[in-house]
C-alpha cells in the first residue's frame, strides 16, 4: 500500500495583491510586523514544515489568527501558496493543474467545516451525496452508501430533514458524514468542533476516533483547544503568528513545552490524561509487584485503577506481558499535578 | 444684467455650439441612420418575422379561445403556483369583474404581451445577471448601461426602435424588455454574489466544476433574490404596456391612452384598475410560488 502521510515543505503564504514580491526578503529575515507596517501585506503563514503520519490523526493547534485555517487550506489547495510545497503520495498539489486539482479534491480529500456549510435546500441525505454526486456516481449507488454513513454517524431517522431543522452538533454529523461519504484518504477538519457545546464536542471526538480505529484516514484536525488536540492528536503541531513553535506528540508537549508560550498553554491541561505510565515508571527492582498495567495507559485511569483495586504499587507491562518497570500510586499523583516553577513567570492566556 | 454689463459676452451667454453646427450634426446622423434602416430595412423585416408571427400567434389564442376555458386555465395555473384558495377566489372575482365591465378582450391582449415579455426578460436576465456576478469586467461594464436603461426616459428609446421596426407589437415588446429587464439582471447578479462564501468553499473542496457550483450552489440560494427580481420584472412590464401602446400595442394600455386623449375619467380609471388587478394576480402568485421554493429555509430548529 502507497504511503498516504502528507509532507508540508518550506511553506509561505504572503497574503495581499503583490505577496510573491516580498517572499525573498521575508526568507531573509522580514518580520510579519514590519511586512505589514513597510507593504501592507500580511504574512500568513512562514517556513512551515510538518510531516502528517499516515493513517494518523494530525493536530495542528493555535489561537485565532496563528494561520491554522490558512494551513489546512493549502492541502486541497483552497488558497494558493506564496511559495513551497505540499507533497502528497510524492505529488506537489500546488503544482497540480485545474484538472488534476480537481480530480484530487473528489477523490482524495474530503473536508469537514467549522460552520458546517451544508446546503441549506438540501436534505440531510442529499447534501451527503454531494461529493459523489459531483464524481458522477449513480444516484442510487451514492445514496446507498450515503444512508450507511448517516447510520454510524448516528443521523439515522432524519435523512430527511433541513439542515436547519437540526441542532448545530446534528449538522456538523451531518458535515462529518457528507466527508466520510467521499471515501477519501485525507480527512480534514477545520475547526470542526469548535462550534459546538462541550458535551457535545467531547461526543463527536469520540465518534471520531472510534471511527478513525477502523478507517486509519490521515486526519488533518485545526483545533484552538489543547484539550481536544491532546485527545485526538497523535502528532500535534502549535502555531503562532504563522509560524510552527513546536510540534510532536502530546506527551513531548505537555512535559517538555518549548517556550513560555506552550508552558502557559500547557499549565491548565489535564496531565493525567495525557501522560503515560511508561514515562514516569521507575526501572524494576527485584520481582515486580502490585497489579499490572499495560503500557500506554494514562496515568488517570491508572490511578483510577489502582485506587478501586486499594493497591498503592503497581508494575507496568509491556504487549507481551512482561513487566517493564514499578510504579506508585504517590508517583502518579506528583506527576497528575502541574510542577510550580516550570520556566518564568507563565504569560497571560 | 447689470454684471453682464462689465464682462465679456463669453461668461454672461454659454458659449454653445452654432445652431448651425447643431443642426448639421443632427441632419447627418438622422440622415445617416434613416438610411441605415432604409437599406436594412427587408433583413430587419425578415429577422424580426418569426417573433411577429409569433406575438400575433399568443394574442390569437387568448383573444380568441372561448373565456371559460382561459379562465379555468389560469385558476389552475394560479391555485398550482400559490397553493393558495383565497389567491385562487380573488383571481377569479377580479377576472369576473374585468369580463363584466367589458375588457376581457382588451385585457387578454395585455396578458399576452406581459407573458411574453416577461419570458424574454426573465430568459435574458438570468444569464447576463450570472456573467454579471462572475466576472467583474463584465458588472463593471453592465452596470452603466443598465443605469442608463433605467433613467433614460423610455419616450426616448422608442424613437430608434420605432425608427428599425416601425410601429406593432415587434417595438412594443422590445421598449418593454428594455424596461422590465435591468431589475432581473440586477438581483440575479446580486443574488450569487451573496451566496454564503463557506458553502461555496465546501463546493470548491469536493471539486465541483464551474457549472456545478452554480447549478448546486449558487443558482438555488440565490433563489430568493432571482424570485424577487421576477416578480419586479413582472411589475415592471405591466406598467409598461401602457407606454407600449402608444407605438402599436392593444389591450388596457391603448383604452388608458384613449381616455388620457379624450379625458375620459371612468375609461381610464377602469382601464387602470384591471392592470392592477393583473398586477396583483401575477404578484401575489409569483410570490406565493417562490416562497414555497424556499420552504427549507423557513422551519425553525427543532
């Protein structure tokens, strides 16, 4: 099977009426304030560089303005990029013409939007034939599957309703279901959630992932949520002012945060359902003891079980079920709680 | 004037051109287009003989199929479009009274004429309104011409079309497309260019064509704006037959501008009253039509 990860090179986008004028001088040290103060032109988006896992979910994180939408847009190429590339399969797409473009946009991508934009004339059922029907598959064929997807969504029974007769977290399934449809590789999802209530939210990532076990799409996920990128993301990058300030996984965020700017971020997550048993286990010594538990586990729901079993030591195992190191109950506990003192003064959220 | 007194002539009178500078001018382009005409005259004729035929067709068949029939056909097409009783009864008491007072025949010929204008300029807006909201160059350079389409005076613009096709229905119907087409071009034009850009994103990821974003997209949401530019249409070339009349067309207009020669009070005012009735008929109907395209977007969350 070709490798379906997405690799984002060297990529700028300027915005502005003369943006591929001033892109040398931005490689060469612009910065975005003087861009914008000297030639009234923004600066989107500089030097990105991230490697999107194959069948894995990629979060790409930051607050309003940080050009995480403008990101995501330049891998189905909604906005044209001021210069470098987006490799997909090896093929840049900014380098596609209008056809392949489009042939790319039909059958490999699949997007999922903030503000759901479905089709207002449209039922539920047939704005999720919409991407293919404009494949030109048979309406009987794209219905079928259609109707599958509305099903595990969880949309059953109002295939034939409005969009507007439906609350915002229906619509988005909705969203969700017209994207899955598509049978594309490439899952993205602008700010997909954010739109919604928490509850809400927190059930539709869990519809998620519990899709993304069985369909392992390469999901592009925007988020200005640490907590939602931290569930969903298996590798998280953080922009800001259009620039990546760290990427990784959200284990390597939340312990080693680069600058003051993800330390102030990072101080308010829940540590306990990021971090994992293996990277706080003391090595074995001697026969391992307490109950086990597998390695991958969080440290809340290792806490949780150690504390309905009334065990204050436990051993962690590996797949194969040999144990690979000990921990405490107290261990877990230091780890859960934010350290004081982890770099300066924490900046204002 | 006591300043013109102590200035030169030149600031006290505008200084215009000699009347017979004028006059040549005049005579050169009156002259240069009678001629115009006068050699294109049989290929005019011949160009325009179809849509005559045609005109003259449309009238026959109203003027002439026995009224019961014309008037079931038209509660059918007006129950059918407003799905409404109450528009359906007013339409026929207004048709009744209109037969009654003796302008059935008059007001068969108006319905004609409206209908056919109303096609043509529905079937003309559209898509200019289309290529209006695509391409910029294209609004930039309509604009004007629509502008002066809906101020100039359409006395004005009858002359030359009165001048190429003589006097007959062929002038009447084009001086009332010029002016019940620009409201059609505009609000379709409008129209798309209010189209939720985020659907129009969402149409562009999945990789629709061109033709696709307008047929999914932009045409069915912009739906509400093209039925209002419809029914202005409408409007608008009701109140023109009566402008229309006056270079050959029959029907209401020609009694209003018979009473307004002879002052003819009650004439006019019965005249007039039937076009409002066709007016409100044709309104009331197209409305009610569109608002029932537009169902989806009325139900409120659940």
């Amino acid at each position: 099977m070709a490798s379906h990860a997405i690799e984002v090179r060297n990529l700028y986008k300027i915005f502005g009426p003369r943006g591929a004028d001033y892109i040398d001088q931005v490689k060469s040290g612009l910065s975005k304030t003087d861009l914008n103060a000297q030639y009234g032109h923004v600066l989107g988006l500089q030097d990105i560089n991230i490697a999107m896992p194959a069948g894995g979910v990629m979060v790409v994180m930051g607050l309003s303005g940080s050009g995480k939408s403008t990101l995501i847009r330049h891998i189905n190429r909604l906005i044209e990029p001021t210069s470098g590339e987006v490799l997909y399969d090896g093929v840049d797409v900014c380098r596609m013409n209008e056809r392949d473009l489009r042939e790319f946009r039909r059958h490999k991508t699949a997007m999922v939007f903030q503000k759901f934009a479905l089709l207002p004339h449209r039922t539920v059922v047939e704005n999720t034939v919409y991407g293919l029907e404009i494949q030109g598959i048979p309406a009987a064929e794209s219905e079928k599957r259609a109707r599958y997807w509305i099903d595990r969504v969880g949309l059953s029974g109002f295939e034939n309703h409005y969009p507007n007769q439906l609350s915002g977290g229906m619509q988005q399934r909705v969203g969700l279901a017209r994207a899955l449809t598509n049978d594309a590789e490439i899952l993205l999802m602008d700010e997909a959630y954010s739109a919604l209530d928490p509850l809400i939210r927190v059930d539709m990532q869990t519809v998620l992932l519990d899709l993304q076990k069985e369909l392992k799409k390469t999901v592009v996920f925007i988020t200005h949520d640490l907590d939602e990128a931290l569930r969903l993301g298996d590798k998280i990058a953080i922009l800001r002012d259009g620039r990546v300030v760290q990427q990784g996984t959200g284990q390597e965020i939340v312990l080693n945060p680069a600058d003051d700017y993800i330390t102030a971020f990072v101080k308010e997550v829940n540590r306990g359902r990021v971090i994992n048993v293996e990277t706080i286990m003391k090595p074995l010594a001697g026969n391992p003891q307490g109950m086990p538990i597998a390695m991958g586990t969080v440290l809340e729901a290792a806490a949780r079980a150690m504390t309905t079993a009334d065990q204050s030591v436990a051993h962690v195992v590996d797949e194969a079920g040999r144990p690979a190191g000990t921990l405490a109950l107290d261990t877990i506990i230091a780890a859960m709680v934010t350290p004081t003192g982890h770099g300066e003064t924490p900046q204002a959220a | 004037m006591a300043l013109c007194d102590y200035l030169p002539a030149m600031l006290c009178k505008f200084p215009a051109l000699s009347d017979s500078t004028i006059r040549a001018g005049r005579k050169t382009i009156d002259d240069g287009f009678k001629a115009f005409v006068r050699s294109y005259s049989d290929l005019i004729d011949t160009a325009v003989q179809p849509l005559q035929v045609f005109l003259n067709f449309l009238e026959r068949l109203f003027v002439t199929s026995p009224w019961p029939i014309i008037l079931i056909v038209m509660l059918v097409i007006v129950y059918l479009g407003s799905r409404s009783v109450k528009v359906t009864i007013g339409t026929a008491l207004a048709m009744y009274f209109i037969g009654l007072f003796g302008l059935w025949n008059d007001a068969m010929v108006t319905l004609a004429m409206t209908t056919v204008c109303t096609i043509f300029a529905v079937l003309l807006g559209i898509p200019i309104g289309i290529l209006m909201a695509r391409f910029d160059r294209v609004q930039a350079t309509v604009n004007p011409v629509l502008d002066v389409m809906q101020t100039m005076p359409s006395f004005v613009y009858l002359i030359p079309v009165v001048m190429i096709f003589g006097i007959g229905k062929v002038p009447g119907m084009i001086a009332v497309v010029i002016y019940a087409v620009p409201p059609m071009i505009r609000l379709t034009n409008l129209g798309i260019r209010l189209v939720d850009k985020e659907v129009l994103e969402a149409a562009d990821a999945f990789g629709s064509s061109g033709w696709q974003k307008l047929k999914n997209v932009q045409i069915p949401l912009a739906l509400p704006t093209i039925m209002a530019g419809i029914n202005q249409t409408i409007m608008m070339s009701l109140a023109m037959v009566v402008v229309a009349s006056m270079v050959g067309v029959g029907g209401l207009g020609k009694n209003v501008l018979g009473a307004i020669n002879n002052q003819f009070f009650t004439v006019g005012f019965l005249n007039g009253f039937a076009l409002v009735a066709i007016a409100i008929i044709f309104d009331r109907t197209s409305q009610a039509f569109g608002k029932r395209l537009q169902k989806h977007s009325e139900v409120i969350h659940g």
